[in-house]
C-alpha cells in the first residue's frame, strides 16, 4: 500500500512546463508525507549527462545533490508517476527535510 501524500510544483512551472521540459530539470518540487517533506530536484537524463560532465571537468570535480529524481522527461506527468512509485516504497530512497 503507497503511502499518502501530496505534491506541490512551484508557482513558476505554471506556463512554463514546455521550457521546463526543453531545460531538463526542475527544482522546488515538494512531496508532503505526514509529518515528513521532501524537497526534489529533477533531471532528465540528458540533463543529468550534461551537468555531471560541466562539473567533473570542473574544480570541483564532484556532483552531489540531495533527493536527485531522474525522470524520462521533465513534465508533470512523468515526476507525478516517479514520485507515486516512491511512496510505495514510503519514500524510503528520499532523505526528509529537517525539521523547521
């Protein structure tokens, strides 16, 4: 049985969803379960590819983000049906918000 939650996109995405999906990633996604948020970022694949090659060939040469979500295609659709897939697992892969 999933886990109950709701999910809110930022207000920005609104209008937006074509340049978001052409982009390849969205931040401020936010997954409320009970007493636990989780603050999302998404990728899509070639998004990730590129951003993983700016940094490693930067100084920094490290790439970390947490509660990273790769989807096929940066939409509505798509993050809605990834994140129904983690509340069956509880949202276990995802690391919660800490405590206001």
């Amino acid at each position: 049985m999933a886990t109950t939650y709701h999910v809110r996109f930022p207000d920005y995405l609104d209008g937006y969803e074509v340049e978001t999906e052409a982009k390849g990633y969205l931040v401020g996604v936010t997954v409320s379960a009970g007493s636990r948020s989780f603050e999302l970022t998404i990728y899509d694949r070639a998004r990730l590819v590129q951003e993983l090659d700016d940094e490693l060939d930067s100084d920094v040469s490290y790439f970390a983000i947490p509660n990273l979500l790769v989807v096929r295609s940066v939409t509505r659709g798509e993050i809605s049906n990834a994140i129904e897939n983690l509340a069956k697992g509880n949202f276990q892969e995802l690391m919660p918000n800490p405590a206001g």
